[in-house]
C-alpha cells in the first residue's frame, strides 16, 4: 500500500497504522478550503513530516524534509455521497452509515456515521451481529472502511491531532469532519493537544472527540457502556473482511450468536468479550480460521486446537477452561499458542492452575 494510502486510511478510520509515539504535529490534515492552506503552514501544528491533502491543483514540497508534503484532490473527504478523487484512477466513495446497505460498493469507501441515525443504525447491525451471529453484508466487504473506529467503540489507540485533523470550510480544526471544534486553522499543536485532552476527561467513553459534532456525547457514552464488547465486534468485522478478501465466506464468529465448543455459549462473564486484540475464531463450513487483531492476520486451525483455543480465551483460566475441554489438550494449546506470542488467557499458565 502507497504511503498517500496509508495516510488516507488512518486519517479516516483513526487508528494508527504504526505504534503510537509522543508526535510533534499532525501526521495528516486535510483541507476543505485551500485559502487555509498559508495559515496551517505558518503554524506548528505542521512539521517536514506531515502529508496535508489539498483541494485543487495544490503543489508539493520538492524534497522530503523542505516541508510538509502537499497533496491535491478533488471532490471531499468529508461529505457523505461525495468522491474524493487524486490523479486519474484513484477514486474513494464517501457513505453515510444508514444507507450503506442500500448502496452498490463499486470501489474503496469510507463509511461514516454522520448524524444520530447513521450512530443507531451501527448499533442496531452490532447488536445482531452480538445476539444473533448476523454481520452486515456491505460492512464486511474488503473494499469498505469503517471511519471513526475510536468514537465507536474500538479506543482512542493513538487518535488525536498527532495522528490527524480536519480543517472545514470555515477554518475549524478537529479530528475528523464530524468531531468536536478543537480550535481554528493557524492555532498551536499544543493547544489542539490540550483542548483534545480536557474534551476526553469529560466523558467516561473512549474519544468524546471525533464524533462529537455528530452524535451527541451523553447518547454515544450510554450506548459504549452498555455494549463493552464493540471493540470485539469491531475486530471482528476486520477479520471478516481479512477472510472474504481471499474467497473465504465466513458462516460464523465465536462470541457472536454461537460457540464452537456448545458449552461454553452457557459460560457466565465470557473474559473474550471484552478484550478487542485478543484471539478470534471464525467458521467457514467446517473449516476454523484463528485472526491475531493486532497484526491483521489469519491462519487456518485444527478443530482440537480451535476448541481448546476457544475455551482458554472464554475462561481466562486452564482451570475453569477445563471443565469443557480436557486438561492435557488445554496446556498443550495454550503453550504452544504463548510460544508463539499469542496468549490464550491473561494470566500465565503456571497461575491457571499448572
């Protein structure tokens, strides 16, 4: 994937594509009005490092390191049933969440949840998909990219000025085209910071920010709390368009609607649910496919090895696991998975009761 790319999709979705470091200036701004462009520049809400996406026939810096990388485009980034378009052939589809399903994905789209509707409509798909196994056809398609993951469930995991801001057409800086007012084109990084930081201190939700324009904040916070497991749901839907991407058609995911091992659907306080970079397990006819979140990859898994999985990541413990899936078949799965880097529960196995 192009660098330009890369960009394009963590300044839309919010999520770092890179471990978070302490940033200096904005990784990625996006203009909506280029007459902002001189203001931005002459802050240091920019440094050599940054890519601003520009409308019209902006230039470029002519070295890396002469300034910040200035990108032209066409159409918008912000506006749902819009194209943003840079050179011939590249073209990016902008959504509204509450009409997506209705709509023929033709190419790469971003999808956003634009007002309350678009919020409710997100939540009525996760929540069948929580209760009933049933993901939205149009969510999983590998070609969609869900924007604003922090405000929707999946954390903040680096979000914030340092990874992206928005300069709409009056000149107001936020995160994203629907977040809360951080300040205006030609204030300071540090400001942006702060104002960024006292608007997430005030609300017990992961990033009161970049939705803040959109759905308002006590509406999200209540529907975040009592849904504990949208990051698992959310991790899930990246590994459903992991596996579809290669001609996989997933029938089901552990955790949502059904278990592969049918005790464990009984099981109280499941530990998975609420650990969003934890193992997943997904079902294709008979075959079993394990996705690890944080690296975005997928592996095919024998059935033994896919229920002893399934049990130690449910129960937290080879003890308690055990009361499903024998013992002996526990240790040896749930080592060979920590040799790998891939802990089963969150406590080392020696404290499960080995």
């Amino acid at each position: 994937m192009s660098a330009l790319k890369v960009r394009l999709m963590s300044w839309s979705t919010g999520r770092a594509t890179t471990a978070p470091v302490a940033p200096r200036a904005a990784g990625t701004v996006v203009l909506e009005d280029a007459a902002h462009l001189d203001a931005l520049l002459a802050s240091d809400a920019v440094d050599d490092d940054t890519m601003i996406f520009v409308p019209g026939a902006a230039g470029s810096a002519a070295e890396p390191g002469d300034g910040p990388e200035l990108v032209p485009y066409e159409g918008s980034l912000a506006e749902p049933g819009t194209e943003f378009t840079h050179d011939p052939g590249f073209y990016l589809q902008i959504q509204a969440y509450g009409i997506s399903e209705y709509m023929s994905i033709v190419g790469p789209t971003v999808v956003r949840v634009a007002d309350e509707g678009d919020f409710e409509a997100y939540l009525n798909d996760a929540d069948r998909a929580y209760e009933e196994g049933g993901f939205a056809d149009f969510l999983t398609n590998p070609a969609i990219q869900l924007a604003d993951l922090p405000a929707l469930g999946a954390g903040p995991a680096g979000d914030g000025p340092g990874l992206r801001l928005h300069a709409g057409p009056s000149g107001t800086l936020s995160t994203s085209p629907g977040g809360t007012p951080l300040g205006t084109v030609g204030d300071g990084f540090g400001q942006l910071t702060e104002v960024w930081t006292r608007a997430n201190a005030q609300s017990d939700a992961p990033c009161a920010v970049c939705l803040g324009s959109a759905v308002p904040e006590p509406v999200r916070a209540a529907a975040l709390a009592a849904r504990p497991w949208l990051g698992r749901y959310l991790a899930a839907v990246q590994a459903l368009r992991d596996l579809r991407a290669r001609g996989i058609v997933v029938d089901g995911v552990s955790g949502f609607g059904e278990r592969l091992v049918s005790g464990l659907a009984d099981h109280g306080d499941p530990a998975d649910t609420v650990h969003a970079d934890r193992l997943l397990l997904l079902r294709a006819g008979e075959d079993l496919y394990a996705h690890e979140p944080r690296r975005g990859r997928s592996f095919r898994l024998g059935r033994d090895v896919a229920e002893a999985a399934e049990a130690l990541l449910v129960c937290d413990s080879a003890d308690v696991a055990a009361s499903y899936v024998e013992r002996a078949r526990l240790d040896t799965v749930g080592e060979r998975f920590g040799a790998a880097g891939l802990a089963l529960t969150t406590r080392p196995l020696a404290a499960a009761g080995k």
